[in-house]
C-alpha cells in the first residue's frame, strides 16, 4: 500500500470513528450508520444504488416496500459494483424492452402484470434511455425498480404468491432454496438474451405445463365466446327439445366436449336434444364431477353456465398451488384431490408428473371426504408408516358426546348393538369396562371412551393407513359402500374413505416380504387386528385443486366444496413479497408427532 493510500485510509478512520463508537454505545442500527457512509460518499451511481437497496423503498413501485427482496437486490448489484444492469451500454433498449414483455405478459403464466408496475416502467423507458450519465439518482432509481419487479415477476413464478401455511394448507416447507435469481439474471443479461428466463424457474411438472396450455386456450375462449346461458325448466332428456339446443352444441364445441363439425346441417340448427349431443354433455359431466347420464338437471345447468372467465380463475389457481409444492421425491406416492373426490396410487420416477400419463399401472379409485359444513379433510403432506388390518375404530369425544351419548341415554343396549365397548384407555389389550351409572358419569365427563371392535360394522372397515400427522386423519376402509355411488362424496367425520382398500394395500405392500393379494385378503378376513410397519415410508398427499389434468389427460373442474378458491383469491387480491424465512425448514420448525396407536377421526 503506497503512502497515499495509507494516509486516506488513515484520514477515513479518523473521520467515522468517532460517529461509530455513537452508533454502537447508543445502540444505534449498523443500517443508519451505513446509510450515513453512503451520504458522505462520493456522488454517484453506485452511492444511489447502494442507497436504494439501504431504504428498501422505491418510488417507482405500486408496492414501494421491497424488504423481502432487498437480499437478492443486494447481491444482485454486488455483482456489478452497484453499477447499472440495465442504462447505459449497447443493448440497453433491447434487455429492458425483454424484461417487459416478460412483465407485461405474467398473464401468460397466472400472474397480474400491475404487480409488476409493467406498465408505468414502460412510460418510463424513453426518458430513462435518454438520462445523462451524470443523472446519477434517476439512472439508479429506474435501474433498480426493473430489477426489483423481474426479481418479483421470478420469485412469484417459482415460489408462488401467498405462503399455504398461512391459509392452512399443511404443505412440507422447502430443505433448502435450489434457485439463485440473482445469478439468473446477471447470466442472462450477459447473454442479452432474457425471453428464457421463465422456463428457468416455473415448476417443472408436467402437470403445471398442460394447465398453462389450458389457461391460453380458455382465456382467449373467455375473451371471444359468445355468452352462454342455458334456461332450465325441467330436467331434459335425450330425445326431448329445448329452444337452446343449437347454442348448447356450439358450447360444447368450443370446449371440446364434442368434436368440430364444419359443415353446418338441418340437424345442428334443430330443437331436437339427440344422442350424439347427448354424447357431448356427458363428457362435460364428467369433466365437471358430475353423475355422466347425459340428462341435463339442476346442476348440469348451473356447472354448464358458469362463465368461462371462472373457468380461467380456477386454473390460474391450481397453477399457484402446483407452485408452493416443494421438490417431490421419487418412488411411490398416493395423492388425493379433495374437491375431486378422487385418489391416485403410483410409482414412478417423475412423481406427480405420472398423473399426465394413461397409464395403466396408476391406481386411481373414488374416496369420500370430510364434510364441506363440520368436518373438512385438511390439505397435508406426510408419509405412511403402517396398516391396520382389522383396526379398532377409537370414538373421537366430539362424536361421543354429541352422537353417542344421547343414543346410549334412550337405549342401554346401543354398544352392544354397535359392537363398541367403554375402556379406559386406547390400546391393545385393554379390557374393556361395564357400563352403569357410575360408569356412564364417567363417560359424560370425558374419564372414559368408547372404541368399535373390529368387524363388519367397524366405521374404518377392515384396513387403515396410517401416516403421522397433526391432524390425525388417514384413509380407510369402511362398511358405508353405498355413499362411492354419488358424485359429491364429502361425508366423513375428516379422514378419507377409500373405495378399494384391498388395491390400496396391494400397493402398499406390493414390495413387502410375505404380502401379495392372497395374504392381504386373509388379513382383512381374520377378526384380530394386526399391525404391518411398511419397510419405505409412502409420501402421501393431501391436496385441493379446482382444476385438473387426470391421467387420462382430460382437464376437469370442480365445485369449491370447502370455499379454500374464494379464500385464495382474497389472499391474492392484497399483492405482497413472500419472505424467504417462510419458506424453508428452519431450525425452530416443529417435527411430525411419532405415530401413535391412538386414531380419533373416520
């Protein structure tokens, strides 16, 4: 270090010493002090850069405070001295204009271009490109706030917009954060080449890639359909007329439930509801999670007139939720989609992606869920540890008090009836305890409970699957066949009830020493309950989207049984940044409860 150098070092320390023993005897934030450095700088640039990203406030901005970003801000123009990326060099015009169009354009992907000020940056860019060098505060503050909304427009895209955990969805948080948006930026800009840099962070899943196909397809069929409104009187049958039948048939033509006839007939422009209409309404049905029969009722109105540009929502939404999904595991997987009363069993290594295939080896079955009104089934992420053949079906105290405990006041007999007995406590072996007034006293103050043999009138049926979780659900068998039949199956006192619980446990087990078919059915056969711990824990999802690729590659939409679209939307309608700290395992995060033996809802 020549003497030059030493002596300013030397006059430097003796200026901000004495203002920075103030700051730490005061107590005073670092922040201010550096605030207070970036004042006495030189004028430039880099000092209005490193300014802006102190304040984390930017003029510019709808949503002026930047703080959840301010850390990729920061290292973002450490990269560059806290220079400019974007004014002042050859290809200036050419980045910035790509940087909107990615904004303008967040439509395409889901997302509202106003939360990214696409519009005002745009009125701006003229003047901006026209700045002086010397125009040092203007040059940094349009510079930053373009970075501060394409680091938005990135973030939003890969981590989605509202934190689930905040809206009571129980996804698993992320290990760690496999995406660095600064350096994405900083190389593509290097490359002068910006238009890939959403295919860089979107979600991988092929799943996610069909509904933003979808969500082009019914937009611009939002944007340019007739409005469609179906008058209903009596539930029409094939065979039958309606005044409407020639504007029903164009509906379904333009969204794809029937196949495009170019050439116009006699028949097209009829009254007549014939079979091959018919035809088309019964795929719309099934798309929509109602009974396929081709009559057009009540509900088949009210799904058929629901404006397309719900249609779009519900799929812009489903897109949000594919977001907060972190990096699913290989192997095997059992996924359940609440509103679809529906669940799919597979092994693959493309995981979630194998729902987009028609493949034959995915199980897919019919399932009832919690009750919309009392008892809804929560969204989770957990894994299966162990089956019950033959479970005991221990009575949550809500149910007891307000179910049982009138019915065994009128009728002594009621447990017996049932096959329930009271015991003290929940666990193998207990003997069970006789019913009298002392006992019964007991009962109504909560010191006893009631829990259901195994048998045929056993509420779990002859198998429960268990996965630890805080909710204390998990899928089961059950004795109630007849509710499998209906279309809306929202049932259950929260756990889910699986159609074929034999299939299910095949799956399960299929690697398992000594289980096949034969040995399953024995089990589910023998009165005594048996425990089977699986060797690979299941990754078992419980989720909730209102739209939907099958593994027939069919889109379907579903009744928001549970309300969860309307609260996503207002979640969505106050535009914030999601903090980092919200979405990774951090160390005071709290485990999964240990299995139990105890299980309190069906």
């Amino acid at each position: 270090m020549n003497a030059q150098r030493r002596n300013k070092l030397k006059t430097t320390i003796k200026h901000y010493m004495p203002r920075l023993l103030i700051f730490l005897f005061m107590g005073l934030p670092l922040q201010a002090l550096l605030a207070e450095e970036i004042i006495h700088q030189e004028p430039g640039t880099a000092q209005e850069i490193a300014a802006i990203v102190t304040a984390k406030q930017h003029p510019y901005l709808m949503l002026s405070n930047f703080q959840n970003r301010t850390e990729d801000l920061e290292s973002l123009y450490k990269m560059s001295n806290n220079q400019p990326l974007w004014l002042g060099n050859a290809n200036s015009e050419k980045n910035i204009t790509d940087a909107l169009n990615l904004l303008a354009n967040a439509a395409v992907h889901g997302l509202n271009p106003k939360n990214y000020d696409a519009e005002s940056l745009q009125q701006k860019l003229q003047t901006a490109l026209k700045l002086k060098p010397d125009s040092y505060k203007e040059l940094a503050l349009y510079d930053t706030a373009l970075s501060i909304s394409l680091l938005r427009f990135l973030h939003d895209l890969h981590y989605g917009r509202v934190n689930p955990q905040g809206i009571k969805f129980n996804l698993k948080l992320r290990e760690k954060k496999l995406i660095d948006l600064p350096l994405l930026i900083k190389d593509s800009l290097a490359k002068n080449d910006l238009t890939q840099l959403p295919l860089a962070v979107e979600p991988k899943l092929t799943q996610y890639q069909k509904l933003k196909q979808a969500l082009a397809n019914y937009r611009q069929l939002a944007a340019s359909a007739p409005t469609f409104k179906f008058d209903f009187k009596t539930t029409l049958h094939p065979g039958e007329s309606h005044p409407q039948i020639a504007e029903l048939n164009r509906f379904l033509t333009l969204t794809g439930d029937l196949p495009e006839n170019k050439t116009e007939s006699k028949a097209e422009k009829s009254s007549l509801y014939t079979n091959a209409i018919a035809a088309g309404v019964k795929k719309f049905q099934q798309r929509h999670g109602l009974s396929a029969d081709g009559h057009i009722g009540k509900t088949s109105v009210v799904a058929l007139n629901i404006p397309l540009s719900y249609r779009v929502t519900q799929i812009e939404l489903a897109m949000e939720r594919l977001r907060w999904l972190p990096e699913l595991n290989v192997g095997a997987s059992i996924i359940v989609n609440i509103p679809a009363f529906q669940l799919w069993a597979f092994d693959t290594v493309d995981a979630i992606n194998a729902l987009d295939q028609a493949d034959p080896n995915i199980i897919n079955m019919r399932v009832v869920v919690g009750n919309a009104l009392k008892t809804q089934t929560p969204v989770l992420m957990a894994e299966m540890h162990f089956i019950d053949f033959m479970p005991y079906w221990n009575v949550p105290y809500s149910i007891i008090k307000n179910e049982i405990l009138p019915k065994l006041t009128q009728n002594r007999g009621y447990l017996d009836k049932e096959n329930m007995e009271m015991v003290a406590v929940f666990r193998d072996g207990e003997k069970p305890t006789a019913l009298n007034e002392e006992t019964m006293n007991l009962l109504k103050e909560g010191k006893l409970r009631i829990r259901q043999r195994p048998g045929g009138k056993n509420a779990l049926g002859k198998v429960k699957f268990i996965f630890p979780n805080k909710d204390d659900v998990y899928l089961h068998d059950t004795p109630s066949n007849a509710l499998f039949s209906k279309s809306r199956r929202d049932f259950s006192h929260g756990c889910v009830r699986v159609a074929n619980p034999q299939k299910l446990a095949e799956f399960a087990l299929r690697n398992q020493d000594n289980w096949n078919a034969e040995t399953i059915h024995v089990a589910m056969s023998t009165p005594k309950m048996q425990r089977v711990i699986l060797k690979k824990p299941i990754p078992v999802l419980f989720f909730y989207t209102t739209a939907f690729f099958d593994h027939s590659d069919t889109l379907e939409f579903y009744t928001d049984i549970y309300g969860h679209d309307a609260v996503l939307l207002e979640a969505l309608s106050k535009p914030d940044d999601l903090s980092d700290q919200s979405l990774f395992i951090s160390t005071n995060s709290t485990p999964a409860p240990a299995p139990t033996a105890e299980s309190t809802i069906k």
